[in-house]
C-alpha cells in the first residue's frame, strides 16, 4: 500500500525544484533500477509488483499493486517497479583522456542516449552547461538505461572551463574539417552543441579544431543530424582513431 505522502513526493520528483529540495530522484524499471542498485547511488526505497530485487532489505521495499504503481510513475505505460534513489554529491571533474561537453542539451532522450553512448565508447566525464537538461529528470534516467551509474557528470560554467583547459577543444559544424579524413587524439574534449542551434557563439571562439560529419546523400538536403546520432559517429571515430 502507498501512502498519500509517499504519491505526492515521488510524484513532485518529476519536478527538478524538488529533485533538489528533497535530494531525491526516481528509476523505473527491472534493468534501471538493478543497475544503480549495483552501483554507489544510495537506495531510498523501492516499490514493486512482484516479489523480487531480493537483496533489498524489506525495510526498504514494498510491493504495491499495479494500480498503485501507476499513480507513481513517469510513464506513459509503468513497469513493474519503481526506486527512489539519494540524489549524490557530484565527484570531482576526471580531466583526462575525452571529455565529453553537452552545450544545452535540452531533449531528455538525447540527454540519456548521450549518456549512454558515452559509458559504451568509455568515456569516463561529461561536463554539461547549465542549461542542459538535468541528469535526473526521469526521462534522462530512463534513457540512459542504468549508464547514469557509470559515467560522471559535472555541471558547470561551461565557457569558463573551456577557456582555461589546457586539452584541445573539438567542435562539430557544417563548415569544419571531414571527420573520416582527420586524425584524432585519444585526449580533448569534445562539444557537441544545442538541438536547435548547435554550439553556441562563445563557445565556438574556443574551438580549436572544427569537424564535420560530411553528408553523403545525392541531393544533400539534410539540413543536420540528431545530437545523440552525431554525437555516435563522432565518438566512434575518435574511439577508432
């Protein structure tokens, strides 16, 4: 059984400013919630309709109804299983190897699929602006399908940082350099810009090698890729060297 006080806090967590007051964010689903429970995030308390997650203590678990559940979630359609979780201190910045920068990322599935993309290249620090989507709006959460455990995540003044890294500083436009042509480092940071307008004016003066992703398509109307599809081929390359 959930209480009315347990609906309303998990339910205002879908909120950022109470994500923040409460220090709280919530995962759904089996495979989310296994993977942050196997990792350093703290567990609040986990709610589920099956009898499962049995290395939960029961003071930390309930099993509530599907009805119940669905009062909780985030989704259109709820899993079977819902975790609050203790939203953790951010670790310090890892500058070192590639860097991933996010310049106002602001569609929570790109944010996730982002996320993801970087714990499969092995891409150990993303540094976000402050107008980048939080990392723990549920649609992040659930994009990044337990990722979130395995990558670190700074947010910061982004300009500033880059004006004083000593790493070299790569940037995607339409204008740069063929991506498949270049010769890329296994060190710098890489920004990837806004969904609508790509990196911004001030960031881009402190680009020091400009990529493109050529298109090759016979009537080259395209205008431009998906962040998160970008963001793919580019890590690749710079993983492939």
């Amino acid at each position: 059984m959930v209480s009315k006080n347990q609906i309303k806090l998990i339910t205002s967590l879908q909120q950022k400013k109470y994500r923040i007051a409460n220090k709280l964010f919530f995962a759904e689903g089996v495979k989310g919630i296994q993977e942050l429970l196997d990792s350093d995030f703290v567990l609040e308390h986990l709610y589920t309709t099956q009898n499962d997650f049995d290395a939960v203590s029961k003071e930390k678990k309930t099993i509530v109804s599907a009805s119940d559940l669905k009062k909780l979630t985030a989704l259109a359609t709820s899993n079977s299983c819902l975790a609050v979780f203790k939203m953790p201190t951010e670790k310090p910045i890892i500058e070192t190897g590639l860097i991933v920068a996010l310049d106002s990322i602001r569609d929570p599935g790109n944010l996730g699929t982002i996320l993801r993309l970087c714990d499969w290249f092995g891409i150990q620090q993303v540094l976000c602006s402050k107008e980048t989507v939080d990392v723990y709006n549920p649609k992040v959460v659930q994009a990044t399908m337990g990722s979130i455990a395995r990558v670190n995540i700074n947010y910061i003044d982004l300009n500033a940082f880059v004006a004083t890294t000593k790493l070299s500083v790569f940037g995607t436009f339409m204008d740069g350099t063929n991506i498949y042509k270049s010769v890329l480092p296994k060190e710098g940071i890489i920004i990837m810009g806004n969904e609508a307008n790509g990196i911004s004016t001030e960031l881009e003066k402190l680009v020091t090698s400009r990529l493109t992703i050529p298109r090759f398509g016979d009537l080259q109307k395209t205008e431009s890729l998906n962040v998160a599809t970008a963001t793919a081929i580019v890590l690749s390359e710079f993983c492939r060297g």
